[in-house]
C-alpha cells in the first residue's frame, strides 16, 4: 500500500557533492495533533536536481527549458497528464520511483525515474508523491 507524503525540506550546501530534500507523511487528519507523529526519510540528491526543485517551488522561470520542463511539455503534447509519483523500491541504499501518467485513453503508465528527477517534474503541478509502505519501513530501519 502506498502512502502519501509531501515535500518536507530541501537542504542545498553547495560546498557539497550531494543535496537532502526529506520527504514527510501527510496523515489523513483523523488523528488529533499529538496522537499520531508523521513518518519522514532523508533522500540525498544531486545539486543540479535540487537547484531544478528549488526553482519550481519557489516559481522561478528559466529563459530556456531544462530536462524536467522539456519532460512535461513532452507528456503534456502526448495528451498525458502526470497523475503522481510513487517511491517504489530501496535497494543497496537507492531509492527508485515511477511517474505515473494517465494516457489520453484513461490507462495508467509507470515510467522508472529517479525520485529526485520525479520530484522536480511534479512539484510545480502539486502532483502527490507516494512512497509504498515497504519502502518507508526499510528507510526507517536503514538496513536497505
């Protein structure tokens, strides 16, 4: 079962080869505050992938289209829509993610993709992230 998770932080040090951004559960409400604390896991990225979700969130434009623009407009004129992005798989202390897009026919396509390039296609669609729940245990234990 996948839970839904949200963009908690993104930490960008750019002395360093790699970037955090931590992801956190969105909890369904139901649970006062208090009662029940959020889940949350550190994924380390690259700089230019945490540049790329730093510019989206923030809604900064960019005279010419990165990789993560051109992928959009690529699924968009195809008649897709990016539905989510879903956290799938932790191997040898890798995270792996799908996009998953909704065809013009109403299927549903899982395209692999790194979350962080994931991240940064869905951020400025406010397209909901996923993590499946095997996936979120072995991060909290960090024996993947």
């Amino acid at each position: 079962m996948a839970v839904r998770m949200e963009l908690a932080r993104i930490l960008i040090r750019e002395l360093n080869d790699f970037q955090i951004i931590e992801l956190r559960e969105v909890l369904n409400g139901e649970a006062a505050a208090g009662e029940q604390s959020a889940r949350s896991f550190p994924i380390v990225i690259g700089l230019p992938e945490a540049h790329a979700i730093e510019r989206r969130l923030k809604g900064i434009s960019i005279k010419r289209p990165q990789t993560h623009d051109l992928l959009a407009d690529v699924i968009t004129r195809l008649g897709g829509t990016l539905q989510s992005i879903t956290i799938n798989n932790l191997a040898d202390h890798t995270f792996f993610a799908s996009l998953d897009v909704r065809t013009p026919d109403g299927g549903l396509v899982h395209i692999d993709s790194r979350p962080s390039d994931a991240i940064a296609l869905g951020i400025a669609g406010d397209v909901p992230i996923f993590v499946e729940e095997h996936v979120l245990e072995a991060a909290s234990r960090d024996d993947a």
